[in-house]
C-alpha cells in the first residue's frame, strides 16, 4: 500500500479530509491515529474467552494467560491497542535501507533501548514508520491483548498490513479472533492444548523467548487462572 491509498482508506472511515496527495504528512499521521482510536473498544467477555477456547480445544485457562502476560491486563490504552513496535522487524522488512538514517526506527539487530516506556511514543515510532513505508510500518508493530505481529496479517485472515492494525483497534473480541487465527494458523494448538508453555513460546514470541521468561510466565498465568 502507497501512502495515497492509504489517505484514500482513512477518507473512507471518515477520518481524513484533505487531499489525496500521496504524502504521509501531519493531517495524514492524525488521521491515522484518530481511525485507531475510534473503537468501539469493547472489552473480552468470559463467553468469548469459552467459545474461542472450544475452537482451539484448549483450557479456557489457557488463553487467559496468554492474554494476562501479553496484554498485561491493558488490551487498549487511551482508546487505542496497546503496541509495541519492533524496530528490528522494520529493519528487515525495510531491507535496512532506514537503518542509518532513523536509527531509533530501524535496527539491524534487536535493541532493548529503542522501546519507550510509553504510548504515547511507541504509537510516534509507529506513524513515523508508516511515514517511510506504508506496508512495513503497519506490520512491524504489535497489537492488543494478544500482541500480534502486523506482519502475521495473512495468518489472521487480513488483506494487508494497514487492515489487521485497523481491525485489532476495533474490540478485544477482535483482538481475540486474530489469536485464534494466529494459534492455528502457526501450528500451535497442541502446543496451548496440553500447556507446553515453553513449546508454544518458542513459536508465539520466538526463539529468544528464554530471555524474557515468556514460558515461566505463561505457566505462571495459568496456574493462577486455573485456582481462581
């Protein structure tokens, strides 16, 4: 997607108004983050936790925990999806050409040091992105309560990068049914199904999920669902 498309798809929502001049300029980045933020927000349910637990024949337990560590129990923050943009996955998808000159966008290697503490600028790392590149920006961020790559947008049943950030910023029910593609899509329901946390790690966050004690803290979460 070029970024004229891209004012054509905010225009069509309703949230931008000016020309469709294929620039990602001020207008623009408010427009998008005014379509993010649109909602309408609505939060999970038990019900939806149960039926997305049926389609994966997993312990409702399960999910919850996947939920309460990824989301850290805020799924949206000021009315958007909590993200988190990654700027070593901009990098690749970027073939680095953005490497040396945005360097806190893009990074070769993973850098602990270009995440901000808050939203507020991690949603700036974000439209900055989408600035450069449309497509790479949208799908080198994290969304929701679940925190799914944008680039998994096919995985999740998404027609592109833009579509599966737009539709994770709509509800946690929305949210939820991107985790549901996303688990089976990428060969992890056995994984969730018998709780072999560190196998469905290794496959949700990647191979340096140790590092982070995605595992532990998996297992964590559901044992303290599962006593509830």
């Amino acid at each position: 997607m070029n970024h004229k498309q891209l004012q054509q798809r905010l225009s069509a929502l309703g949230h931008y108004e000016g020309p469709l001049n294929g620039l990602c300029d001020p207008p623009t980045k408010s427009a998008i983050i005014a379509a993010l933020t649109a909602g309408p927000d609505y939060a999970l349910t038990g019900q939806d936790v149960m039926t997305a637990a049926h389609d994966l024949s997993c312990d409702p337990a399960a999910v919850w925990a996947v939920y309460d560590v990824e989301s850290t129990g805020d799924a949206f923050i000021a009315g958007r999806p909590a993200i988190l943009f990654e700027p070593h996955r901009f990098s690749k998808a970027t073939g680095h050409r953005f490497d040396a000159i945005h360097p806190a966008l893009s990074s070769r290697s993973w850098d602990r040091s270009l995440y901000p503490r808050g939203q507020a600028a991690r949603w700036q790392q974000l439209v900055d992105a989408v600035a450069l590149d449309v497509d790479a920006g949208f799908a080198s961020a994290s969304y929701g309560g679940f925190q799914i790559l944008g680039e998994n947008f096919d995985v999740c049943g998404a027609h592109d990068p833009w579509s599966s950030a737009w539709r994770q910023a709509q509800t946690e029910g929305d949210q939820l049914d991107a985790f549901i593609a996303f688990v089976a899509g990428r060969g992890l329901k056995a994984a969730l199904q018998r709780g072999d946390w560190a196998a469905f790690a290794r496959g949700y966050n990647g191979t340096a999920f140790r590092a982070n004690k995605y595992d532990e803290r998996l297992a964590a979460a559901y044992a303290k669902r599962r006593a509830a």
